[in-house]
C-alpha cells in the first residue's frame, strides 16, 4: 500500500494544506509520497522532503506546471495514480478543481472532504453542510480523496529526509490558458491555518467598519474572515467568507462580530475551539454554538475590546 | 450555441435536516425539496447568455425518481426551452451523474455545459469537473464571471487566495458560484407557459450507462453538538475569560 499526496504550494514554499494531507496519508498507513508539480518548484520540493512521514517526493519542474490548470495537472496525477493505492489532496480550490478529473478518468469514485480515517477504505465525511456526518467504504482499488484540513493536525514540517526523485511532465494540452489573478494581498494568517480567527457580518454595514477587525487582529495575531452576508454585501472579497460553500475554518478562538450564525455560516467554523459571538441581537442562533456571548453594539463593544487587550498584552 | 444546464432536486435549503434514528441516512419524507441554490444560477446563467444572443437554446437536464421533473419546470418556467429527465430511482454518486450527462451531451451536442459547483446535500463539488474530463473538455470551475467570445470562455474564478481568469477552448464546461449571479424568481405567465415545455424521459439504461456505486454508506450520524449558549456581561469579563479560563489568548 502507498499513497501520494499531491502537494499545494507556492513553487518557494508548501501550503499549510498539505501538512494536514500529509497527516491524513500517514492515518492510511504504507509510503507516503509527495508529488510536487510546478516551476522552479525546487524549494517547495526540499520542504515536501523534509516534512515528517514523508519517504519520498516526487518533483516535476516544467512551464507548463506554472499555473496548474485542471486540464494539465489530471492527466499527470492520472498517469502516476496506478503506482498507488490512494491519491490524496487538499479540499481547497486547488485540490477540488483537478481531483474529480483524475477520479473520472480512473474511473473510480472521488471521496471529497475526509475529515477522518477509520481504515484503509473506510472514511468519516461531512454532509448537509456538515449536519451529518457520513461514514463510506470505498469499493475502488484506487482511492481518490480530498482532505478537509480541520480534521487533521497539521505534519511535522521538520524531522524528514525523503529523497527528491525528479519525474517527466505528463501530456500537455491546449484546452485552456491562464489569464490572469487577482490575490488578495495580507500580512495577517491564511485564515485556514490561523490560530484566531475574527469575522464580520452583516452587522459590520460596510466594509470600512471592517477596520475595527482588522485592529484586533493585528493585536491577536488574527485572520480576518466574513460571512456570506458581508461577502455578498460588497463589504470584502470573496476569498474572507467562511461557510459550507467558503472556507473552512477550525482556529483555537474565533471571534464572530454581527455574524446572525446561519447554518452555511456554522458549517464552516463550528469546530472552533473556542467561539466567541458579539451581536446585538440575543435571539441570533451564533449564541447557541458560542462558548462566550456578549449582547450589545459591536461599534461600542469592539473598541472597548482592543482597549481591553491593550491592557491585558500591555 | 446550445447550453446545456443540469438540475439537481434536493432538500431546500432552510430546512434543517435531521439524521434517521437507523443511521441510514437524512429524512426526506415531508421534507421541502427545491431546486439545489447553485443550480439555479446556472439556469439564470444561461438564460443571460440567450438574452444577450449567445445562447440559442436551453436545455435542462434533471436525474433521479419522478419529481425531479418539478425541478425541470422550475428551470422551464426561469426560461430554458426544453427538458430531459433521465428516470431512476437509484442513489446517483457524481461520477454516475457524470456519465449520465456525458451520455445525454453526445446525444445534444451542447457548446456549453453550466452546472453547479456543488449540490448542497452531498457536498461533493465533483459533477462538473468529472464531466469536463469524460468529454476530454476544458473547465472553469467555481465561475463569477463568464464571458464567451466565439470560440472561448474567459472564466473568472473564485479561489482561496482570490480571483483567477482562465480561457476556456470551447466546448467547455463551467461551475457556478456564488457571486456569478442572482437568479430570478419565474413569473406566473412563465410558469403556465412552462407547462406546455417538453420534457424527454430518457433512462441509464437507454443511455448505456452503469449507475452502480462504488461507494458504500456504512452509517449516517449527527456531529457531536456544541455545549454553547453561555453569556458574559462585559468585554473585561470576556477577555478575562479567554485569557485566564479558555487560555486561547
């Protein structure tokens, strides 16, 4: 038995994500390999080698793994997935844009968003925005899986020393190109792998008012999420929103601030840590899940907040 | 250019699910079923794209038992021209799904499939993109803008770290998020007309297709519940309490 693990990186660094696979793969049991496809990908590689449970990191540096597209990345993993018994990724946008082509060309099911492994072939996944949890068995000889990385700590990125095996590019096509993106730029945490979390939502009434978050989150050391409400409202970009169909999210503390906690919303944080909700309304269902409540104006609460730390980190 | 839309029924989402006492799976007796959220923006996708000339025709495509055929007029009435309902009572996973559509696109010859990004039951996100890859297609997956130019789509799509634009060779499959749209509600005039719209039952069988799963759902369980609902009464106690009880600051 072995698994590979398709690495989601930067080309000069892994992303968190991939720690948590990694964490996932070594659950399953057997080698754990590493696929790093990229350009100049090199440094990403040595990481990949370096990370604990990993035996071996398979690197392919080529242009035309600059953007990895959908329709280029598939048909690599494709043509290395029958060395395996498992294929994993990360359940982000990345991992959930190529893997179901790889499965669909295997011709096996995709298990999409584990969030843990009872053997093998057996795996826990959430349904219904996480209402219910689903435990499947997968009858397929080959195994193609994304990895929800709240349900695994994240791997050691020291302590490995697997060995670089350099590998051929796969087939290329033309079926799309890479135009252009626009990346939110932040000095703060991924909001995925952050240790607190503060998000906004409607009650915040615009996205000027999201600089009360991004004060305390600066003094936390915090990411900055929203919900969908905030996300649909134009008060910030699409990639804040936390939620079944946004990210998911599980820091130690996550502090939601005029967030009603709609069951989208909840499915995204609710295994949290701690939760802390500020609203002013004390029938909003973001008390039922929240360990600490507080009633009242956040646009008085929140400066009394950073106030308050100031204190207590003074 | 024909669009071809796909449909999924699925439990509405404001309904608040519950899991069966024998761990088998959710209840859906008595349970309000509507069309997936997702859906709808592919369907309100394509009738935008007939309103600006683009598209020629709409087809919407719905699989599953019976009354996935009021899901079907439900597209029908928001404007797409015509339905195929492939008939089953069988549990489908994505990739049946998947191959059922190809099935129906070798037949119809669409230029342009539109589906959702995900299905707000099972969660998978893998519909489309498995579709994309048994008809060797491209992709543009979790889609907030959409702009076809003769022979290709710019896709913008919506990623962790962002936006990204990609071009697409047509024909071409694309995914809808959020933010591609607001999907508009159907008119009572276009709801009466949408009755009169044809809907073509279809089978797995008759398309040669192998739904069997290759999955097997041992148990179906609730999440352990959160123990929350305790209140503070101001900031100083709270920060106290993150600091000193819970230790998370």
């Amino acid at each position: 038995m072995s698994v590979l693990v398709f690495a989601e990186h930067s080309n000069s660094a892994l992303k968190s994500a991939t720690l948590n696979a990694v964490t996932a793969a070594v659950a399953i049991g057997g080698d754990v390999h590493v696929l790093v496809a990229g350009f100049n990908a090199k440094p990403a590689a040595e990481a990949a080698a370096k990370v604990k449970g990993v035996t071996k990191v398979l690197l392919v540096d080529d242009a035309g793994y600059e953007h990895l597209l959908a329709e280029t990345v598939a048909p690599l993993v494709v043509k290395l997935a029958p060395a395996y018994s498992h294929v994993l990724a990360t359940a982000t946008t990345f991992g959930k844009n190529f893997m179901p082509r790889v499965a669909a060309v295997l011709d096996v099911a995709q298990i999409s968003e584990i969030q843990s492994v009872v053997s093998a072939d057996t795996f826990v996944r959430p349904i219904y925005a996480g209402n219910a949890l689903a435990t499947v068995q997968s009858k397929d000889a080959i195994k193609v899986i994304t990895v929800r990385g709240t349900g695994f700590a994240a791997a050691d990125a020291e302590g490995g020393s697997a060995a670089i095996e350099t590998i051929e590019a796969g087939p290329s096509t033309d079926l799309s190109h890479f135009v252009g993106a626009e990346l939110s730029k932040s000095e703060r945490p991924e909001l995925t792998s952050a240790r607190i979390v503060i998000s906004g939502g409607r009650g915040m009434q615009s996205g000027d008012n999201f600089h009360l978050l991004d004060a305390i989150a600066d003094k936390l050391g915090a990411a900055v999420g929203a919900s969908r409400a905030a996300v649909d409202a134009g008060f910030v970009p699409n990639d804040y929103q936390v939620g079944q169909t946004g990210k998911i999210v599980a820091p130690d503390l996550y502090i939601a601030v005029g967030i009603s906690g709609a069951i989208q919303h909840l499915a995204g944080m609710k295994d949290s840590k701690v939760i802390v909700a500020i609203n002013k309304d004390e029938e909003a269902p973001i008390f039922q899940v929240a360990d600490y409540g507080i009633v009242g104006d956040l646009f008085k609460l929140i400066p009394e907040l950073s106030a308050e730390l100031d204190k207590v980190k003074g | 250019m024909k669009v071809l839309v796909a449909v999924k029924r699925v439990i509405d989402y404001n309904v608040k699910v519950r899991v069966k006492a024998d761990k088998t799976g959710v209840e859906t007796a008595n349970v309000k079923m509507s069309m997936n959220p997702f859906d709808e923006i592919a369907v309100e996708e394509a009738i935008r794209l007939k309103e600006a000339g683009i598209a020629t025709e709409i087809v919407a495509v719905s699989l599953g038992v019976q009354q996935c055929q009021e899901t079907i007029r439900t597209a029908l009435a928001m404007g797409a021209d015509r339905g195929i309902h492939v008939l089953t009572d069988a549990e489908l996973e994505p990739l049946a799904v998947a191959k059922l559509l190809k099935a129906v696109c070798d037949k119809e010859q669409p230029q342009l499939v539109i589906v959702g990004k995900q299905a707000i039951d099972d969660d998978c996100s893998q519909t489309g993109q498995m579709l994309a890859a048994l008809l060797g297609w491209s992709q543009g997956t979790f889609a907030s803008k959409v702009k076809i130019d003769g022979s290709k789509a710019d896709v913008t799509r919506e990623v962790d770290g962002g936006l990204e634009t990609v071009s697409l060779k047509l024909p071409a499959v694309v995914t809808t998020d959020l933010r591609l749209n607001e999907p508009r509600y159907a008119s009572l005039p276009n709801i009466m007309k949408a009755k009169k719209k044809p809907i073509d039952p279809t089978t797995p069988a008759e398309l040669g297709v192998d739904v069997t799963p290759h999955l097997v759902v041992l148990k179906v369980e609730e999440p352990p519940k959160r123990q929350g609902g305790k209140k503070v009464g101001s900031i100083a106690e709270l920060v106290d309490k993150l600091k000193n009880e819970a230790r998370v600051i």
